[in-house]
C-alpha cells in the first residue's frame, strides 16, 4: 500500500464498536430490500469482502403504519423479520466488517399502501408525493407509541447482529425530520414552535435507542443539515448547525448530508466529487463525535484531503460502493487504476425508483452477485481454449471483451473508428457527461494490460471480410444510430416534411454537424439527450427551441433525480421550452406540432429540426447471416441487438462472456423466494 493513504485504514470507534478502517458504505436503497433477502445479503457481504469496513441496510421500516409500498425497502416490524436481516450481519461480518441498520418511520412520506393504516405526522397534512390523502396529526399517545416503536426496532436490530443502529433524519423521508421542518411542523405544543421542541422528538428517540442498545450498537444520527431551500428550510449556517451543537455528543457518530435525495444524490452532470464539503464541513468542529459524510468519493487522494483538513472521519459512500465494491482493498493492494470509478449517472438510482432490484452502469455484477452467482472481480475461468472475435469497441464490446479475457480466452476486438468507445465516448463530449468516459477509461485500461487480447482499430468489418478472419467464435456488438424519420415510442409514422429545414440527429451532432439559424430541438426520448444536445447548441450560439410531447422537459430523468435541475438548466441557458407538442410534419420553414390532447397545431420557425427519438439496431453484420453462418458461436449484443441504456450495454455483454461456452440458458437465474414469512 502507498504510505500516502494509510491514514484511510485506520480503526475508527463509533461507540462500543470500532470500525475497522474508514470506508463506510452509508444507507442506500437497492429495491431488494424485504423482498429479495438473500440477493440483498450476498450483494451486502460483498461490499464487506471488497474492504468496506462499515456496511448499511438501506431505509429499514419499523412499524406497519410506516409502509413504503411499493418500494422495496427493509422491514422489522415484528420478530418474524430478525431472520432476514441476520442474513445480511452474517454476511458483513463474515469479513470482519461492522453492519449497520437505518431504523425509519416515514411520517409525511408513508402512504401505508400495504397496510392501509393511516399515515401519522407533525401535523394534519397532505401526505408528500402527490398521493391524495392526508396523514394525521400525532397526539401525545402516538408519539408515545412512536417511542416505544422505535425502541422496539432498535432492540430487534440488536438481535439481528447489527452493530450501528441509526436514528435518522435525512432526506425529507423520516417523521423526525418532519418534527424538526419548520416547513412540517406547526405545532403549538412542546413538540413544535422554538427548534427545541421541534427536536424533542428526535433527542428523546436518540436517547432511548442509546438506552435500548447502547450498551453494545453505536448509535448513529443521520441528519440534513442543509435542504437547500434557503431560507425555507434548515441550513447549514442556521438551524443545521443548531441542531448538531444542540445533540453535540448524544449519538455516537455523525453521518451528515444534504437533502432531498435529488440534492444528496446529485448526478455528475451538476456536481463534482465532494461537492457536499460546502455544507458539511463545519459539523466536526461542533461535536466530538465521528463524523461520516459522502460525495461521490472514488479518488483516495480526495478522501485522504477530507480527512487530514478535518471535514470527515469516516468517508461515506452509497454509489462508489455500488460502481465498485472493492475499492477499499484495490487502494490498500495500490492497485488504483483498476478502481472501476462511478460516473455519477444515477441509474442505480432509478432501479430503487421502478422498486426493481438494484443495476449499476459500471458494475453489470450489482445485483446479480446471489441469483447469477456474479462477483465484481472474480469470474469462472474458460471451459476450454478457444479465440473470440468481437465487433465493435463500445460499452458491450469493451465490457464483453474484458469478462472473456479475464476468464482466459484469446480475444481480439475489430473497431471501425480509429479509437474505441462507441456511443459512450461520444456521448461524454456532450455538456455535462464528461465523466460517462469512465466506462471506456476502467475497461480499455485493464484490456491493454492483457496479453490475450488484441485490438485493432480503423478496422471496419464488412458483411464480406466477416468470415475471411478465420475466427469460429464470433460476437457483434455495433450498436445503434440515432432515427432522423420521426418514429417513436408515440407513432410508427414517418415526418412528412416539405425539404425546407436541415433534419439532425443527436449522432450529426456528435460527429461535429454545426446546426443552422434557429434550431428546434424534438424530444420524443425523455431522457438525457435532447437537453444536453440544447445546451451544447447553445454553446455553439444557436437560439434553441426544445419541444416535447411530454408533460415535462426529459421527463424520465425523474428516475435519476435530475429532471427540475435539467428544467432549471434549460431555462437559464434561455432556452425556449414547449411542452406537450408532438412532432407533427415540416412545412415552409416551420416544425408544425399539435398539442397531444387538443391537436391544435403550433408553428414553430426555424432553420434545423434535431430529432431525439428513438434509434436503429446497427445489425447488418448479423441479421442476414443469423441463420446460415457457419460459425460455431455467433451472438449479437448491446445496442446493436436492442437500443438501450449505456448500463443494459454493459450488462449485455457481460452476460454474454459469462455465458459463453456454457450452452445455457441466460434467461435462467436463482429466484429470491426470501425465507418465506416476510411479506
Ligand atoms: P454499444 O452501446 O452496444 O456498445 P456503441 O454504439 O457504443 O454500442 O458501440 C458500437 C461500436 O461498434 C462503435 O465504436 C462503432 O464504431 C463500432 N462498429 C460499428 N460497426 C462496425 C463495423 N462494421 N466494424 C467494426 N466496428 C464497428
Ligand atoms: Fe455510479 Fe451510475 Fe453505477 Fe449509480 S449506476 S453507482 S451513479 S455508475
């Protein structure tokens, strides 16, 4: 190990505990949870063996009038759910790592869908996310109760082998920070008005959790200390640090953030790594206590800085955790350029959002360590000597490449471009997704170091030369190219246009197309790209128009907590925004749209049309030989089979080298039945 970082493998005490170096894997959601237990355990004592020394559950529930149906959270609700979770401490601490439960009562944020309880808050109050029901105000019985709940939780927690039990105040989703919130709370009772009362409720539960397992859990305080609402809400140089001065050295260790989840978990298009130190720093400077904080750390240099200038002691991570569950060893074995970086996409994110089990961009094994029987760095080794062909140095390309070279067959990739990257390294020349080349940067990095793989570039593979490489073992992953006829997910019909206006895709601009005049940019994807293709045409001086058939600007990246952050960027950037408009026909220098209720058509002038709608498979390569080649193995994967996520890619061809040579079938996989009394 590089002396340099040595201070990032010292113990930490946390209470009656002690940490055994400073990687802690802060609480993060996996939509697993009660439902799929035993993926969750194994994907949880991987982070354990990977050297994260402090492993968390994600929101754990503690009583059924706080049901986060349909999300697939934790639940301790009863002695029945010990079992469970005590999969899960096995697991953590078979690797001599610490584990720690996040105990939480959702208040304001419960809808009790499953339980169909009534939700309990502060205040009489129409329940968050949009749900139309209303949750009712606690009387002094309830919080009594809510006491007792809490306690009980915390003493479940104790018999499940955690080792931290967290009280927790974070992210707008717990009936503590809901107390706390001016905005939450207007109570006229000891519970409310002054920041006293409005903490009671969390300092009593703080002190009865410290009372209830103390004696051998470290009790954690998980807390916003900044909603980033100004004046609106808690900040960091106001009630934030009021509340930490005011419960200094009750709880045993400090794990400080922002919130909301959209502030805390912000993607690397509007944020950097530490980007949280601003609100975050001072908390140490008013407790005695560890403090753990995240943001986005992947760099030890940057973790060792935080620690030394006195901004963290333990440095927190959910995503670099997930992107990479062995970080923590590759910088003690100094092997850093073989640390698979998060390139802060948030699409893990959006798994726990669909209540599906978690998936990474970078790591195609998350979430697949238990049913598929995957492993971040470990893969079974070839069934027998043979040579591999792959077409096409994308993400399934690359990542295919590299899982069949580490397993030990003879590998050589054929890329037409003169570099490989594909889509991704296109893709991260776009405003904002500079960090997306991360997915290139891990994969081409680790496959020039193997001596069974060759790359060759400027090699444009023709449905002619296929067969005169000599190779028996062939794999196209060509991806995809962007549609300019019209057709999306909204109608197979292409646009009528009249010739008037120079048509784009978001590939024309990649490639360096400079659009003309006014340019019109149509948004029928609802993702990323049509709002980072706007700004990067306003970089290049055009006044854009952004059209869209959707309710919102890039409605989808809801899913990665992005879509009000994209919204605002457009706006300042004076870009134009027409919502609910579908792309209709072209006509005389116009983008003709009808509005999708009332099909009322809207003219909209200009002198380029971006279409962002959906893309083409670029199979040729296998679609006319698929059933006549004479090849022994030959498959098609990533875009080029089906256009996805950059994350389906990489999976994509992960499956495949995992599969190769084993004549099963993919589709098969371990199913989590839990320990069947869960529900
Ligand atoms: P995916 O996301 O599935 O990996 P990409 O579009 O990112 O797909 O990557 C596909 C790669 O395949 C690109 O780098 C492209 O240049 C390359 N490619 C496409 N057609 C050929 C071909 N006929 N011969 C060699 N390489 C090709
Ligand atoms: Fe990071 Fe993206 Fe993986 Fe999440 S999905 S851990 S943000 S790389």
């Amino acid at each position: 190990m590089n002396s340099r970082y040595d201070i990032l493998f010292e113990k930490v005490k946390i209470g009656p505990v002690t940490a055994p170096n400073r990687f802690y894997q802060v609480p993060h959601c996996n939509g697993m949870g009660h439902r799929f237990p035993q993926a969750l355990a194994r994907m949880r004592g991987i982070k354990a063996e990977g050297g994260w020394g402090v492993v968390c559950t994600e929101e754990v529930e503690i009583h059924p009038s706080s049901d986060i149906t349909p999300y697939n959270q934790g639940r301790l609700w009863d002695d029945s759910d010990i079992a469970n979770l005590r999969l899960m401490t096995d697991a953590v601490h078979e690797h001599g790592s610490l584990a720690g439960i996040e105990l939480v009562y959702q208040g304001l944020a419960g809808k009790n869908h499953y339980s169909r309880l009534p939700t309990l808050a502060p205040t009489h109050a129409s329940v968050l996310g949009g749900y139309p029901m209303q949750a009712r105000a606690m009387d002094r019985a309830d919080i009594k109760n809510l006491r007792q709940w809490y306690k009980n939780a915390a003493i479940r927690s104790k018999k499940a082998g955690f080792d931290i039990v967290y009280v927790y105040a974070g992210h707008g989703l717990s009936v503590l920070m809901h107390f706390l919130s001016r905005q939450h709370n207007d109570r006229s009772d000891e519970y409310g008005g002054s920041l006293e009362n409005r903490a009671r409720l969390l300092k009593e539960v703080l002190i009865d959790t410290k009372e209830a397992v103390g004696d051998t859990c470290g009790i954690a305080l998980r807390i916003a200390v900044d909603e980033l609402l100004g004046k609106n809400g808690t900040q960091a140089d106001g009630e934030g640090s009021d509340i930490i001065e005011m419960l200094a050295d009750i709880p045993d260790l400090w794990d400080v953030n922002v919130s909301s989840w959209e502030n805390d978990s912000q993607t690397s298009r509007f944020s950097q790594e530490g980007f949280q130190e601003q609100y975050t720093k001072h908390v140490k400077s008013l407790t005695t206590k560890p403090v753990v904080g995240v943001g986005r750390f992947t760099s030890p240099d940057a973790m060792v800085s935080q620690i030394k200038r006195g901004v963290l002691d333990l440095i927190g991570a959910a995503r670099p955790s997930i992107a990479d569950p062995f970080l923590p060893n590759k910088i003690r074995d100094n092997k850093l350029d073989t640390i698979r970086e998060c390139i802060g996409c948030n699409i893990c994110v959006s798994s726990d959002n669909y209540a599906a089990p978690i998936r990474c961009t970078q790591n195609p094994t998350m979430g697949e360590e238990w049913r598929r029987d995957w492993h971040p760095e470990i893969i079974k080794p070839k069934h027998q000597d043979e040579a591999v062909l792959i077409v096409g140095a994308g993400p399934a390309g690359l990542e295919c490449a590299h899982a069949l070279a580490k397993r030990g067959y003879e590998v050589v990739i054929a890329e037409k471009n003169k570099v490989a990257g594909g889509r991704v390294l296109r893709e991260s020349q776009l405003p904002g997704l500079a960090q997306w080349k991360r997915v290139i940067d891990y994969r081409l990095n680790a496959l020039k170091q193997m001596p069974n793989v060759e790359m060759y570039f400027d090699s444009e593979v023709t449905p002619e030369n296929l067969t005169e490489f000599g190779f028996e073992n062939i794999i196209i992953a060509t991806g995809s190219y962007w549609k300019n006829n019209g057709q999306s997910r909204e109608t197979r019909q292409h646009l009528v246009h009249d010739g008037s206006l120079q048509i784009l895709t978001p590939d024309d601009i990649m490639s360096g197309v400079v659009p003309q005049g006014e340019v019109v940019i149509y948004d029928a994807d609802h993702y990323y790209m049509a709002s980072v293709l706007a700004e990067k045409c306003v970089e290049l001086g055009c006044n854009v128009t952004y059209v869209t058939n959707s309710a919102r600007v890039a409605e989808w990246s809801d899913n990665t907590l992005e879509q009000q952050r994209i919204h605002n960027c457009l706006h300042e950037k004076g870009v134009k925004i027409i919502l609910n408009q579908q792309l209709h026909k072209i006509v005389q220098n116009n983008v003709v749209s009808q509005h999708i209720y009332t099909r009322k058509e809207n003219y909209t002038p200009c002198k380029t049309l971006v279409v962002v709608s959906e893309r083409s498979p670029n199979d040729d390569l296998y679609t006319p030989l698929k059933d006549k080649h004479p090849f022994k193995h030959f498959a098609l994967i990533g875009d080029a089979y089906a256009p996805g996520l950059i994350a389906q890619a990489v999976h994509s061809g992960h499956l495949e080298a995992q599969f190769f040579g084993s004549g099963k079938d993919k589709a098969i996989f371990k199913r989590d039945k839990g320990l069947g009394f869960n529900r």
